[in-house]
C-alpha cells in the first residue's frame, strides 16, 4: 500500500479484530490472504482472529465451492463495558466507507 508504513511501535486506536471485521464488512467475500494483506497481518492472525469472532457470534460464514462468504451480525453489541449498548453496525459505521464517502475532501478540524 502507497503511504503505508510496514513497521509499528506503540499502541494504535483501531485493533485487529475491528480492522478484520471492517475488511470483511467492506467485501463478504474477500479472501483470508486478502485481508492479511490489508490489515498488515499474518494469514495465521487473521484465521484466528476469525474463529473468535465466529466462537462469540459476531461472524458466521458459509463455503461455496472454495469462496467463503462472510456474514456479520450487526446488530450484535460491542463487548467492552465502555461501548454498552453500541451495536457492531455502530463500529463498522466510522470504519467502513461506502464508494461516495471515498472520494470526498476531508472534513476540516
């Protein structure tokens, strides 16, 4: 990825279970590999990243031929206490944009 740095210290915002999850929102098919790349992740990370968001409910997927295709539960709440209430949709709103929100200017701070 252009602008992307490869290397990382320090804490971040966003996890890696929300950065697979906004992958798979953003393409209910999209490949394990594909996602690793993305998300900067091992295929092994992501794999088990993906059995604790299935094991808790938050993903299920069904296998046609060799595609899985992904489904979230959206209406499932966040875990966190802090986030009582907030539904996964919520979380997936601030991090999935749809095509008209990708090329618009940023919004001035």
């Amino acid at each position: 990825m252009p602008g992307v740095s490869t290397s990382h210290t320090g804490w971040t915002f966003i996890t890696n279970h929300a950065r697979v999850l906004a992958a798979i929102a953003d393409d209910p098919n999209i490949r394990i590999r594909d996602i690793a790349a993305h998300c900067q992740l091992t295929e092994r990370a992501v794999q088990r990243i993906i059995a604790d968001l299935e094991q808790d409910g938050y993903l299920s997927h069904t296998r046609e031929g060799r595609t899985n295709t992904y489904r979230i539960r959206a209406d499932k709440l966040l875990r966190h206490p802090a986030e009582a209430g907030l539904p996964v949709a919520a979380l997936l709103s601030l991090l999935v944009q749809d095509e008209s929100d990708r090329n618009s200017k940023p919004i001035p701070l």
